[in-house]
C-alpha cells in the first residue's frame, strides 16, 4: 500500500494552517502528516561573537524566507488544524569540511546584501572568499538544526 506524499506546507494564513481539501479534507481519518524544514533561526556560520560571516546568513534570512519561526510554532498550528498526536524531533546539521549548502547559504545572503546596496560587490567577493578561505583552512563551521514533527487524523 502507498500513502500520498505532500511536497509543500499547506497554505498558511496568519498563524493558522488553512485546512484545505488536498491537505486536512483529503486525508484519511487516522492518516500520518509528517513534515521536515529547517528551523532557520538557529542557522550560523559564525566562529565567535561579531563574525561578518553571520550577516550574510542573516540577509538570506531576511531575503530568501516567508517565516523563519515557523518550525516552532508547527505543533501548535497542526493541532488547531484538527491533526492529534503531535510529535517533533529535532535534527542538527552541522557542515565543516564540505559545507555545499552553508557556503551557498552565505553566497545568497551576500548576493543580497550587494544587490540591496547595503555593502558593495568588493566587499560581497570578501565575504566569500572568507568563507572559502575558512574552508580550506579546515575553520568553517555551518550548522542549522531541522525537524521533523508527525501528527494524525482522527479516526
């Protein structure tokens, strides 16, 4: 038997999930949700307290996310959509030696600091360079934690 698979969040409104017939309705009763996203608030890049690295994260945030708290409020809005048994679990992704996803974290984040004019294509290269130069140094250090939260329809 298979079960059908959602690929995107339903639609939110506000901090409600809006049930609709291919999400809530069109699950079975006593159906799994089960959905996995990044908690974004707990990504970093830095390696101490003021590193320029971190602005670059924090500017995809702001740039490139509808929500980064989502993930915590996630059980309370699955719940007031009528989901039971609500469990989160929480999974930390830490990226040193081969940090594909965090350096294209920090290009983007740089990409739209340039692009807002905030800081000038010289210093953009800077900021990635440093951040490949910190690779190479075998210095880098990415992390951002995920989770994973199940519910079901009533019977």
């Amino acid at each position: 038997m298979t079960a059908p698979a959602i690929t995107q969040i339903p639609r939110f409104r506000g901090d409600l999930i809006v049930p609709d017939h291919d999400h809530y309705d069109g699950a079975r009763p006593g159906g799994q949700l089960a959905v996995f996203d990044g908690d974004y608030n707990t990504m970093s890049v830095a390696t101490s307290e003021v590193d320029p690295l971190q602005a670059c994260v924090a500017a995809m945030m702001q740039n490139f996310l509808n929500d980064p708290w989502i993930v915590r409020r996630l059980p309370g809005m699955i719940t007031a959509a009528g989901f039971t048994g609500t469990r989160l679990r929480s999974h930390g992704y830490a990226q040193t030696s081969d940090p594909a996803y965090l350096l294209s974290i920090v290009d983007r984040g740089t990409e739209a600091l340039v692009t807002s004019g905030r800081i000038g294509a010289e210093l953009g290269e800077a900021l990635k360079a440093e951040a490949r130069r910190r690779v190479q140094a075998g210095s880098f250090f990415g992390y951002i934690a995920y989770a994973s939260l199940t519910a079901s329809k009533p019977k």
